[in-house]
C-alpha cells in the first residue's frame, strides 16, 4: 500500500493518505482492532481513537491514519500500514 504524508499540529502530528481510494466499515474495524488488543478511547461513524505504540492514534473512514506525536514520515507510513492491514 503506498501513502503520502502530511504534518499537522505544528508538525508535532503526521496524517498517512493511502493513494489508493479506501472506504472503512468503521463499526467492523472497531471490532477488528479490539480482537487485536487495542484499546479504543471513542468510535463512530467518522472516526476511531486508540492508543498505538503510545500515540494518540485517529482513524478515518477514508483510511487516513493521523499519529499524535510523531514526526517521522517513515514510521508514519510503517505504522499506518500495519493498522490498515488488521482493518482492510
């Protein structure tokens, strides 16, 4: 899965885009997050929250995957693909 990076928040955050168009089922990549062993702070129909690799983690129905904070965009991608990976 390839991505392009954007920093956010001053750059103390990375968002990961896939380049290729994704829809979640956000309700189905909750669940499938939670059999992995993630704790999700909020969920609905626009968002998930987690923690991951002690980031606050935002997901989004698009599969944009934003980490706060972070600011290596080769972790960035490395982890946005990991979490896409248990969800797609």
């Amino acid at each position: 899965m390839k991505f392009t990076t954007m920093r956010l928040c001053g750059g103390e955050a990375l968002m990961a885009i896939p380049v290729d168009e994704i829809r979640l089922d956000m309700e189905r990549a909750s669940e499938l997050l939670r059999r992995v062993g993630c704790t999700i702070k909020q969920t609905d129909e626009m968002m998930i929250i987690l923690d991951w690799n002690e980031m606050e983690t935002t997901i989004y129905p698009q599969g944009k995957v934003m980490f706060f904070p972070l600011k290596d965009r080769s972790l960035c991608i490395k982890y946005a693909a990991e979490i896409l990976k248990e969800i797609i």
